[in-house]
C-alpha cells in the first residue's frame, strides 16, 4: 500500500518551481582569462570559506576547465601559494 505525502493539514502540498539561470563556464566564455598556478588570488574564487573547492555544478566551469582549475590549484597549493585548508582563529 503506497501513501501519499502530506502536509499536517491533511492537504497536497503544491509543486515547488524554482527556475534557475543556467551557469556559464567564465574560462569559454572569455578566452583571455588564463588558468594559472602562480595566480593564486584568482584560483580564490572557486575556493569555499574553508579552502575546499567548489564543484563544477556550483562553480559553473565546464568539465575540461574545471580539471584544469583542480590540478592548479592542488599545484599552488604544493607551492604553498594556497592553503590547503583556512582555519578559523
């Protein structure tokens, strides 16, 4: 026997529609901005609060760049121009 979900009022609850933009790779669209290792305060931007980086579906990267934008990042962080994690004092 299936149940349906519903609300404490014993009512349907209504569909949600949430109607997102869908993200652009900033590296194809722009093909003057270089991914580098030795710019570490651009690879900032797709690093979280705690130095994690972000993923490509919260980032908006394509695939290929978003490889290219890992391992520099992984290589700055190597060369201690990142860290590999920001601690909070």
């Amino acid at each position: 026997m299936a149940y349906e979900k519903r609300s404490p009022s014993n009512k349907p609850r209504p569909a949600r529609r949430s109607f997102h933009r869908k993200k652009v790779c900033r590296f194809c669209s722009n093909s003057e901005i270089k991914i580098d290792y030795k710019r570490p305060d651009a690879m900032k931007i797709f690093l979280t609060e705690r130095g994690k980086i972000m993923p490509r579906r919260v980032s908006g990267n394509c695939a290929k760049h978003q490889r290219e934008l890992t391992s520099a990042i992984k290589m700055a962080r190597a060369l201690s121009l990142l860290p590999f994690i920001i601690t909070e004092d």
